[in-house]
C-alpha cells in the first residue's frame, strides 16, 4: 500500500462550499463514494461498545463531523 503524507481529513470532499451539495469520501481503493452520515454514526456505536453512553452522544459527535468536513 502506497503510504500518503495527508491527513484523514483530506480523504473528504465536496464540489462546492454549499451545505446542498453532496459530498462524497474518497475510499482507500481510490474510488468515490457519497458520504452517509448513518453508517458513520452505526460504526461509532459499534466501536463504543462498553462505553458509558451516559456521557456518549452519537448525534453530536455525527454532527461536528459533518460541520468539519469541506
């Protein structure tokens, strides 16, 4: 596997700045995909397993993602 100097976030990406358009991920294969919020947020809940959920708000943590990816 080719090692690359960019950060995780750089693997994100959108046509544009608006909030409308869908933004996509860019898998290790190379190939494209648009992003689903769900699936994120279904792999979060299963990596927490056995976490106190009273301090673990998947909504909120989903959401900042959301708000930092360009």
């Amino acid at each position: 596997m080719e090692s690359s100097s960019t950060s995780p976030a750089s693997n994100f990406e959108a046509s544009s700045s608006s909030e409308a358009e869908e933004k996509f991920v860019i898998k290790r294969d190379g190939t494209k995909q648009p992003l689903n919020l769900n699936k994120l947020r279904e792999r979060f809940v299963n990596k927490a397993a056995g976490l106190n959920m009273d301090y673990v708000n998947f909504d909120v943590i989903v959401a900042k993602l959301k708000s930092g990816i360009y």
